[in-house]
C-alpha cells in the first residue's frame, strides 16, 4: 500500500462533498458539504507533506481550518437571519434576487 | 508505511465514505451533522497517522468542538424537524447532480491513477517535534499570513454578530419602567407586590392549591390565572378537611382536644360555605 490510498480517499470525500452540495437543498446540509470539501482538501495537503517530507503542506492546511472556520461562522449567521426573515432554511426559498 | 498503517486505513477509509454518504442520505439534518462528526474524528486519526499530531488535535478541537457544535446549535435553532423538501424545482436536477458528481470522481481519480508519486519520504524527525516544526515555518515564512488570518477571525466574529444582532421595534421595558407602569396601574386595581405564592399545605404542595390569607380565607390570586380560567383549582377547603379527616383516624383525642379550643377549621368552613 501507498501514500496514494490517501490521496484516491481524499478524491471520494471531496466528491461526496460536492454532490451534497448540488443535491441537498437544506442550507445547513449543504454547509457541511462544504466543510466535507475542505476536510478532503486538507487531508490531500496532510498527505503530499508526509509524501515529500516537507512541513508546508500541514501549515498550508492548518490555514484552510483557519479560515473554514471564519467561512462557517459568517454562513451559518447568514443562515441564522434568513431563517428569522423566511423562517425556512431551505435554499430554494431564499429568490428574492431572482424577480 | 506499516501494516499497523495499512490496517487503521482499511478500517477507517470505508466507515468514513459510509458516513460521508450519510451525509448525501440523510433524510434529517441531525443525523447528517453526526456522520460528518464521525468522518472529522476519523480524519483526526489519519493525520496523525500522518505524521502530523498537531493538526490532528486541531481537527478534533476546531472541527468537531467547535465547527460542528455550532452547526448543531443552528439546527436546535432553525428546527430540528426541518427536512429537505423533495420537490424538484429544477427538472431533472437531481440525476444532473449525480452525474457531475460521479463525473468529478471519475475526474478525480482519474488524475491519481494517471500520476506516478515519489516513494513517501516522512516528516517523522528524531530532534524536533511536529508542533516545534510547524510553529518554525508557521511564524518563519508565514507570519504576514498568519497576522491576516487573525484579522479575518476577528472580521467573521464581528460579522456574525452583526449579522444575528436584531434590532427591537419597541423601546426597552427595563426595571425602572415595570415600576413605573405598576404604580401608575394602583388606582385602577393594579397591584405592587408579586402574586403571593401557592398554599403550602401538610399533604398538598402543588400549583393548583390556594393560599390562605390572614384571615384564613383562600387567595385565588395565588393559583395560576390559566389554571382558574380551565377550573383546574383545587379547592383550600377540601383539602383542609382531608387534612382533618385524616388527623382524626390517627390521633383521636389530641384532635378533639383542638377542636374545642381552636375554631380555626370551623371558621375556615364556614366561609367557604358562604362563597359556595
């Protein structure tokens, strides 16, 4: 077995993650998609730093957590708000924009 | 890479695809929040594993404390009944869906099975810990990256409260204020003290039992006013006579003894008798 396990696992999270996101139409599950995304991410970076013996990879991921977090907290207040206008997290309620 | 390695990943890879297809599955959103919790545990183990414990304590800590917490704290707060509506609004949305998904995959795996990796050179040093490695690069060659970061955190903070923060329509009614109201309410049959509290009696302590008063009659203020509405008040006299009822089984004479001396329960008898 090879580092390459890894990396086909990170492929299948990151896809799973991405039709959560064009199938779901909760905000909230789709959200986690995104997180799901990211994690796969992470775990490639984690991966090729192992493979290449090189620290930068694990910094690299620890900024994507960083910065997933922020993306969270700002998402899930927007969520927060439309809910209290709409009362529905379902995002394909949210059209306002559209007529 | 060791079979000890080999074995968590053969263990740990398909109970995580599993969960991360509860997540695209799950007719309820709590039950979507708890598999992607299990697969960021797993992709805990796996840094470390990985040779990078820091990160995988970062997971654990920031993830499933912190990230996932707070989408289950939205979910109690939007509902946690709210389910996915299955109504397409886009024809055929759901089978373009899993075609791209799928397409991305392929895509995806594809391009790995295609690219030859150098063999694995490891990050395990014998004189410097992780942590101490990446505080070197992460403070080295990334500290302007590093202070942006902190702005951005402090932004998204704000920006949540910002956010959730609403505006009240009415001003605010405050301690002063409830004062105020209650005296100017005095002439018109307002009152300044709290409603007095429930009876408190030998064998009923409970909501629906009146106080007495002074003068032993009952208070029906001190009944909830949804309780007198529904007639779900207990009757004060009733439950005295019990009280005496019982007192005469067990103690005969020392009951006689007080109802010769003592008209209290008589009297409270009697005014009940001339409300009924």
């Amino acid at each position: 077995m090879e580092l390459t396990h890894y990396v086909v696992l990170s492929c299948i999270l990151f896809a799973i993650g991405a039709t959560t996101v064009l199938l779901r139409r909760n905000a909230i599950i789709v959200f986690m998609g995104v997180e799901l995304m990211l994690n796969a991410a992470n775990l490639a970076f984690v991966t090729f730093a192992r493979m290449h013996g090189d620290p930068h990879g694990q910094v690299i991921a620890f900024f994507v957590m960083t910065v997933a977090a922020a993306e969270v907290v700002v998402g899930l207040a927007i969520i927060v708000a439309i809910f209290r206008t709409r009362r529905t997290a379902s995002v394909d309620d949210a059209n306002l924009l559209k007529n | 890479m060791s079979t000890g390695e080999d074995v968590l990943f053969w263990v740990l890879a398909p109970l995580m695809v599993l969960a991360a297809l509860g997540l695209l599955f799950a007719r309820k959103a709590v039950h979507a929040a708890v598999c992607v919790v299990f697969v960021m545990i797993s992709l805990a183990v796996m840094y470390i594993a990985q040779d990078a414990p820091f990160l995988g304590v970062v997971q654990i800590v920031v993830y499933t404390g912190a990230v996932m917490m707070l989408f289950l704290f939205v979910l109690m707060l939007v509902g946690v009944d709210a389910s996915d509506s299955l109504v397409e609004t886009i024809r055929g949305q759901r089978w373009i869906g899993v075609l791209l998904g799928l397409g991305l995959g392929a895509v995806l795996g594809g391009v790995v099975a295609q690219a030859t990796f150098p063999p694995a050179v490891g990050l395990a040093s014998p004189d410097e810990e992780n942590p101490v490695t990446l505080a070197r690069v992460l403070f080295g060659d990334y500290v302007f990256a590093m202070e942006v970061v902190g702005v951005l955190l402090v932004t998204a903070a704000v920006a949540a409260l910002v956010l959730t923060h609403r505006r009240s329509l009415e001003p605010r009614v405050g301690q002063k204020e409830t004062a105020d109201a209650k005296v100017a309410a005095l002439p018109s049959g307002g009152r300044l003290t709290p409603l007095p509290a429930p009876g408190v009696y030998a064998r009923n302590n409970a909501m629906d039992t009146p106080a007495l008063d002074a003068s032993g009659r009952p208070i029906p203020e001190s009944v909830s006013r949804i309780l007198r509405i529904r007639g779900q008040e207990r009757s004060a006299t009733a439950i005295l006579a019990a009280e005496h009822e019982v007192l005469a089984d067990h103690e005969p004479t020392r009951h006689r003894d007080r109802r010769d001396d003592d008209a209290h329960p008589d009297r409270v008898t009697r005014t009940t008798d001339e409300e009924a």
